[in-house]
C-alpha cells in the first residue's frame, strides 16, 4: 500500500502570497549531504522548499539556514523506509 501524503502546515507565520507563486521543490534527506546542499542553493535561487528527514533536530536548522535566504520552508519528520 502507498503512502498517502499530505501538504504540511507552515509553523509561526502566515504564508505570504507573493512567496507562495515561486517554484516549489520536495527534498528528502535534506539534513545532511546531498539533499542539504540542493536545498541551500534553491533557496538561494529564489525556490520554496518542502523539506524531509529523519531527525527533526537537523530538519529545523536546515530550515533556518534556508529561510535566511528567502526561501519559505515547510518540514515533515518521517523516515522514507517506513
């Protein structure tokens, strides 16, 4: 059976319309490595970003880094194996 999924909440602020129209890109694995580094350059190239890992910790600090450069970031804490 497949996962079904769902569009996260953005947590602390309201979403601003202008942001909402730039491209948005699904990352997995964005605490570290790959997925860190693609997210870090789109958001530094204008991109809106839904972020996923394992490690909420991580996940959180990745979104702050993404954020300083614009990037409005939703996260969802789950493990793709599942």
């Amino acid at each position: 059976m497949g996962r079904v999924f769902h569009v996260p909440r953005q947590q602390g602020r309201p979403i601003q319309t202008q942001r909402m129209n730039r491209p948005w890109a699904l990352i997995s694995g964005a605490t570290s490595g790959f997925g860190a580094a693609t997210a870090e350059l789109l958001a530094q190239k204008g991109w809106n970003l839904l972020l996923t890992g394992r490690r909420s910790e991580r996940l959180a600090v990745q979104a702050e880094t993404c954020e300083a450069h614009g990037a409005t970031v939703w996260l969802e804490s789950w493990d793709m194996r599942d």
